[in-house]
C-alpha cells in the first residue's frame, strides 16, 4: 500500500495540470489517459479528458441559424457533439506509470 500512496502524493502535485496515465490493462485503453487531472485518492484518479463545448451565443441573442433550435444536436452555429465533456476514472490499482510536463 506504501507504494500507491507515494504514487497518489506524487499525482496530486499536478491538480489542474495536464497528464497521461499509463494502465496496465491491453489494448486502447493501456496506451494512455491524457486530460486535465481533476483528483486523486488511493482508489482513483479523475481526469477530465474532454472538455464540453462554451455556448455559442448567449441565450436571447440571435445566431447565425436565427437562434437555438434547441436540443445538443443542431444549436446555434450548427453545434454538433458531445456538450458536456467526458471524465475518465481510473483505479489506482490499475496504473503503471504517468507522465506529466517538467515546468
């Protein structure tokens, strides 16, 4: 347990910082995580892997399309995609190593 908690104090210097964790799991998913990281504890790490989109315009303003046609999927400007982001947990157990910038 000595060793995943120096791991987590180490991770938690980088808090708001951008890095790649390495699992030891196969395929994709042992090729990394990069993303913003948001927390780490001895059971997992957060990192924010994809940020939602900024609103287009703001709310009763005309856009391009002449305004919200409501829903996620066709917005003002034609927004297409995921909105809200995308998190990725990841078991502290299961990470190898992590990497992170030197400034």
């Amino acid at each position: 347990m000595e060793g995943i908690e120096a791991m987590v104090e180490g991770l938690c210097r980088y808090i708001g910082q951008t890095v790649t964790v390495f699992t030891t799991s196969g395929g994709l998913s042992g090729e990394g995580f990069t993303g913003v990281l948001l927390s780490a504890d001895c059971r997992a790490v957060r990192l924010l892997s994809e940020f939602g989109a900024p609103p287009a315009c703001a709310v009763g303003s005309a856009c391009s399309n002449g305004g919200w046609s409501g829903g996620w999927g066709g917005g003002c400007n034609g927004f297409r995609g995921n909105p809200f982001g995308s998190v990725a947990v990841i078991p502290t157990r299961c990470i190898a190593a992590f990497v992170h910038n030197a400034i």
